[in-house]
C-alpha cells in the first residue's frame, strides 16, 4: 500500500524585533521607475534575513522633519503610542552582511510618502529600518514553482529565482510598464520568465497577470504558486489557482502588496477577507 504524505507546510519564523536608525550610502537608478536605495551602518549588527519574501517596515519622517519617529517596542511587541511612525513595508533586495549594506527596490509611482522620499533620496540621508518581524519559510520541496509579480514585487520575485534549488522547474511572469523596466536576474533554476508590458495603462489596472497565470501549462507533479502585486488584481489569480487549477491552500501564496487608491494598504487584510 502506497500512502500519500502533503509536503511539509509554510512556516514563519519569528526574529526578535528591532528597529534600525540607518544611513544612506548609494542611489541607484535600476530601471526608470525603480531607485535601488542601499542602506548602511553599525546597527545592521544582528540583522536576520532567509526567505525570499523576507520585507521590513521602513519608518519615514513626518514632513519637515529630518529623522523619524521611532516605535515603542516592549517585551519584543510593538507597542501603541501616541505618536506612531509613518510606515510602509519594502522587500529586503540584499543583504551583505560583510560589509553591513541593505539593498531595498523602491518603485516610484508617484504619490505616497515612500515613493516620495525614494525619488528624492541622497547618499547621508537617514531612515529608519523596522524589522523583519519573521520569514515566511516555504519548504523547497515542489517540482515545479509558479511566480508572478509587478514592479513592486519585483525584489521578491529575484529572490525567489536567487533562493530556489538549481535546476528546479520555475514559470514566472512579470509586469512592468514596457522593456526598459526590465531587470536581469541571476537564477540557476530551470526558467521561463515572460515579461508582460503595460504600455501605458496604469499600474494596478490591468488583467495581463491573471490571463498569463490563466494560459499557463503547468508541469507534472507538485507546485506551488507565489504571486504579488495589486490586490484587486490579484484576486481572480487566486480563484483560478484553488478553484480551477485545483491548488491546495499551502500550495498558493497570493499576497496584495498594495491596493489601487488606498494610501498604506494593509496586506494581511486580504488574508482574512478573500479565502477563495
Ligand atoms: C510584503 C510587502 C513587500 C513590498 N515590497 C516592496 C518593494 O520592495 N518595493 C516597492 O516599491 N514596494 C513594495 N511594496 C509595496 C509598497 O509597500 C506599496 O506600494 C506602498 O503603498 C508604497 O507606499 P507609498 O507611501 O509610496 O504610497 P501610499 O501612501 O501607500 O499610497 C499612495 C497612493 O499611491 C498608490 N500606490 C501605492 N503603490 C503604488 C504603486 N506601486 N503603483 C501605483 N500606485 C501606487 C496607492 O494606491 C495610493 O493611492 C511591498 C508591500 C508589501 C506588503
């Protein structure tokens, strides 16, 4: 008798919670409509990273004034206070922990406090770093992965490409908004990665992902599906992957890293409002 064992499930690992007062060393223009800002100091000491959607809270000062306000942690919790820090959550690019640099991507799009400062950052300017709280640890145990993502997720989906076992079977799409805003990405994974162009439509407004995700031949075997970016967009993707193509809940990470009009959109919402 053969009996059938699920492959082990997404863990999360918790780090002890920090907040970092961290300088800028370099800008740099990535592609037209992302600045890669790295991050440098003494109180990287001790920064945590390991999955590929590892993210962090960037804490931006309130307008006019130089640093930010630092939250309140105790007993590792992060405390309410009367004055809470402006915050947005950005993906970890890289960390190197040999020289103690932080990369993170910043999309700029326009308006919004993280777009704003990432349009003017400068080399001694200085933000603050909160977190990682934990890493989502999905085991690397699938015969094939499906990534998808626009700009925003970008940095996760190159980590996701960077992490995953050489040689495994990998399709990933991509949005961005035409050819010069594509990135080169370093992977000994077994790739297709499709780029789609939005031309000028806006972001958050297209269908191109979900009719990718939708025309994709799958391979055989176990999968699992990670895909980032709007959340209105993102979720028929999800419906199509548990209702049509069958996938089991651990097997879809769907996750709406931003959501169209709304200013700091809250991303474990959708966890707990869409369970398609
Ligand atoms: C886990 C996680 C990881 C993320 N990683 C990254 C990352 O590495 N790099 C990155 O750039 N972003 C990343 N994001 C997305 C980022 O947090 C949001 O885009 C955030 O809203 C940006 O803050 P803001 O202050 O610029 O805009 P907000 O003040 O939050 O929003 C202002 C307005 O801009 C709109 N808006 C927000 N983002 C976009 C966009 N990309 N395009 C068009 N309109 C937009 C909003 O709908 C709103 O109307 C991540 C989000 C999550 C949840």
């Amino acid at each position: 008798m053969t009996t059938e064992t699920a492959p082990p499930r997404m863990r999360i690992v918790r780090h002890p919670l920090r907040y970092r007062l961290l300088e800028v060393r370099r800008v740099h223009r990535v592609t037209p409509g992302t600045v890669r800002v790295t991050f440098a100091g003494p109180a990287l000491e001790g920064f945590c990273e390991q999955a590929p959607t590892d993210h962090v809270k960037l804490c931006f000062p309130e307008p006019g004034a130089e640093l930010p306000v630092e939250p309140v942690v105790e007993n590792d919790t992060w405390m309410d206070a009367p004055v809470e820090p402006i915050t947005r959550d950005y993906t970890i690019r890289h960390y190197r922990r040999d020289v103690q640099e932080l990369d993170i991507d910043m999309v700029l799009h326009g308006t919004g406090v993280g777009s704003g400062w990432a349009a003017a950052a400068r080399p001694g300017m200085r933000l603050g770093v909160f977190g990682p709280r934990g890493s989502e640890e999905i085991p690397f145990v699938h015969d094939w992965y499906l990534l998808a993502a626009e700009e925003t997720a970008l940095p996760a989906l190159a980590r996701w490409l960077e992490m995953l076992p050489a040689g495994v079977r990998v399709i990933a799409f991509a949005e961005v908004p035409g050819p010069a805003d594509e990135q080169v990405v370093e992977t000994a994974t077994d790739l297709t990665l499709t780029w789609l162009h939005r031309g000028d439509a806006a972001p958050g407004s297209t269908d191109l992902l979900e009719r990718a995700v939708r025309a994709a031949e799958l391979p055989e075997g176990t999968g699992f599906a990670w895909i980032a970016g709007e959340a209105n967009t993102l979720r028929p993707i999800r419906r199509h992957l548990r209702n049509e193509r069958g996938l089991t809940k651990d097997q879809v990470d769907v996750d709406g890293y931003w959501k169209r009009g709304v200013a700091n959109h809250d991303h474990h919402e959708d966890e707990h409002t869409d369970h398609a």
